[in-house]
C-alpha cells in the first residue's frame, strides 16, 4: 500500500509521519469575551499565498490542470506552516487562532487539512448560486464549477477551506470553532476577502456569549 499524501510505503493514515495533528499552547488565561485587534500586528506576519496579486486573467472553470497545480503549491504551504507550529516560538499561524478564539491551547490538525486539500474538487453541492466560491464539508473542499478561477485564486480558496474544521478547541465537549473565529484568524493571516469583512467591523465580536462589559458588537452570527 502507497500513502497518497507522502508516497511511503506499507503504513497507513495513522502511521503516516505527514498526518500530524499538534496541540499548540500559549501562557495566560483564556480569554472568553472581545478585544480590539488589528490586521498589522507584529506577532501575526501574513501568509504569502494570500497576500500575492491575484491576474486579472487566466480565470478557467473546472480546469483539472489548475487545480492540480494549487493543490501542490497549498499542500507545501501547509508543510511549512506545521514545521512553524512544531518549532519554537509560538508561530503566526497559531497566534492568529489564539486572538481570534481566545483560547490558551488548541489542536492543529495538519492531517485533515492534507485530506482537505488532496481530495478537493469541482461541484456545486451546497453552495449558494452566485455567492459562495466553495467550503469544506469535513471530508474535501468543494469549488464552484460555475466560477472561473486562476491559480492564484485557486490557492487562496483551498488554503482559506483547508483552515475550516481542522483547528479545534482542547476543552469541551463541542471542540469546533465558530465560522466567525475561523474568519477572523483568516483576515490577521492576510485573507483579503476577510481582511475587507474585518475592515467593515464584522468581526468586533465572534463571542457568543461574550463576557467583555465594554463589548459594542452584540449580534453574534450562527
């Protein structure tokens, strides 16, 4: 048996040394209600893939040949983004999902987003005509068939999705965080889409239940 993700044989998805789920941690207390953040803060440096210029051109549906091509440039991406968190001192990436979700400890798993991103194709199973341009259903990312996309465009979208469902919380039964937390830590690492809803104020609070007596934002979205 070959593993699909790192090309070694005789081990399976649990042995795979490329399948890693790591426990991030940060000193100090968890933090359950909002604070002020800011996209240009010091200790959260931008991630290049979304930061790069997107062409306004090149833009093809379902080309299986662009896909390809995104896929390999976001499953590196996401190598160098689990060798930061393995190492020392807390990485971009992590202190991004620590502001965004205000906790002290969370799972980062490399494997889900791997699976994400390998198995990601075109379709339009649950997604809303003319507004979403994909999401992860848990097991791969779905892109809009009916989108013309580049392979820049392609590499943002994978990466923003493979982000979704795969950074959890230690505590709780209900690990998951909210879409909004997700969001928020994609707009601090230089989503540009989530940047621009960061901007708008959308994400002055992602807190349910937020315990901050000066809180503005008192809608918390679903």
């Amino acid at each position: 048996m070959v593993c699909r993700i790192c090309h070694s044989k005789a081990h399976n998805r649990s042995t795979c040394p490329l399948n890693v789920s790591i426990l991030a941690t940060r000193p100090g207390k968890r933090r359950c209600g909002c604070k002020r953040l800011s996209l240009t803060s010091r200790r959260i440096k931008r991630l290049k893939i979304f930061t790069q210029p997107a062409p306004n051109r090149g833009r093809r549906r379902t080309s299986q040949n662009l896909l390809q091509k995104a896929k390999q440039v976001v499953l590196d991406e996401i190598t160098r983004l689990e060798k930061l968190v393995w190492a020392d001192p807390i990485s971009s990436l992590e202190h991004a999902f620590f502001e965004a979700s205000g906790e002290n400890k969370l799972f980062f798993n490399f494997a889900d987003m791997r699976e994400n991103v390998i198995n990601a194709r075109f379709g339009v199973k649950e997604l809303v005509p003319g507004e979403d341009f994909g999401h992860n259903d848990g097991l791969q990312v779905i892109l809009n068939k009916n989108t013309p996309m580049n392979e820049i465009e392609l590499q943002k979208l994978l990466l923003h999705e493979a982000m979704h469902h795969n950074v959890t919380r230690v505590r709780g039964g209900n690990r998951a965080l909210n879409t909004e937390m997700d969001h928020c830590a994609l707009a601090l690492l230089g989503d540009p889409d989530e940047a621009s809803n960061f901007q708008l104020g959308w994400f002055n609070c992602v807190f349910k239940d937020c315990q901050n007596a000066r809180c503005l934002d008192t809608t918390w979205i679903e």
